[in-house]
C-alpha cells in the first residue's frame, strides 16, 4: 500500500514538471528607430488542453510587453507596451490548423492589423506561436539616452476568451495555466 501510493506521488510530481512554461531566449535590439524583441517560448499543451483544441474549441494566446523607466522612489513608470493576440483554431473540415494574429483582442482586432495562417500540424502552429521575432514594441526616439529602462516580456494563455463553460471548468485546474514572464533591463546607449 505505502508503494503503491508513492508511485501516484512521483506521477503527479512528474505531471506537473511537464507543465512548465518559460522564456528561454529573450533579446532586445535597436534597429535605426526601432526597438524589437525576438524571443522563443518553451511549453508543451496539457492533453486536456490539446483535446480541447481537436473538439474545436479555438484558443488565445497573449503576448504582451511593457516598456518601463526605472524610478527610485516609487514603482516603475509604464511608458510604452505592445500587446499581440494568436487564435489558434482546428478546421475539421480541412483537416488544418488556422493560426489569426492580431495587434488587438476581440472586436479591436478588426481596426488593427492581422494575420492569418494555415498548417498542416498542431506542431507548425505551436512552433509559430512560440516564436517572437523582431517584434517591434516601440520607437528608439520616443525614449531618453539618459534614464535607464527596463523590457517586461509575458506570454500567456488567455482563459477570458474561452467559451463561459469552459472558464467555469479551468478554475484550480493546473493544466490550463500555461504563463511565462521576463525582465531585463535596456540601456539605449549598449543596444544596437
């Protein structure tokens, strides 16, 4: 009885060990007037997520950066951020993946610019999700040479935009919580 129930003990440890979401290349660079991030997310879809997903239930995932001056005395101040919106959706028609990129969330994604792509596997569409290349989140001569800032990159899975049940259902559950955050300062004056 005692090893039996070790072995749940070590299953359990070993299904939340696989459920880790994070941030495994992350650079920030000026390019003439630009600030860009490029960026490579690691996670891999729970199964009760991914069967979701075959069922049809589309997904959102957000990528969202903060540009932030530094302050002494009080937090720090919010002077830029970009937001990035993926719906990731199964056509059991065509047996494709549909991945829409878009600058905003919901209805705001129709006034700003989008992008929607077909794949043949659930792995292309995870592998352009998890991918953030040259990303540009604001303009080099907005900022100051001489404060010093910082870059909060996140990425998450966005359960607001499920369907009402399925809200419902993800709470305390573990496996719908895939969610990543960095900072890492930017000196305007070292990046190039």
């Amino acid at each position: 009885m005692l090893f039996r129930s070790a072995g749940i003990l070590a299953g359990a440890v070993h299904a939340q060990a696989q459920n880790v979401t994070e941030i495994s290349q992350f650079k920030v660079e000026r390019s003439d007037d630009d600030i860009l991030v490029s960026a490579q997310v690691l996670f891999e879809l729970p199964t009760v997520v991914e069967d979701a997903l075959v069922k049809g239930i589309p997904l959102f995932f957000v990528t969202e950066t903060s540009l932030l001056r530094e302050r002494w005395y009080w937090y720090d101040k919010q002077v830029g951020s970009a937001e990035r919106h993926m719906r990731l959706a199964y056509q059991p028609l065509t047996r494709r993946w549909r991945l829409n990129v878009a600058t905003g969330a919901g209805q705001d994604a129709v006034l700003g610019l989008a992008l929607n792509q077909s794949y043949d596997t659930l792995a292309q569409a995870l592998a352009a999700i998890k991918r953030v290349s040259r990303w540009k989140i604001a303009d080099a001569s907005d900022l100051d040479l001489s404060i010093k800032y910082k870059v909060e990159f996140r990425f998450r899975l966005d359960l607001n935009q499920l369907p009402r049940p399925f809200q419902i259902g993800t709470l305390g559950q573990s496996d719908w919580d895939l969610a990543a955050t960095v900072i890492a300062p930017l000196s305007l004056s070292s990046v190039k």
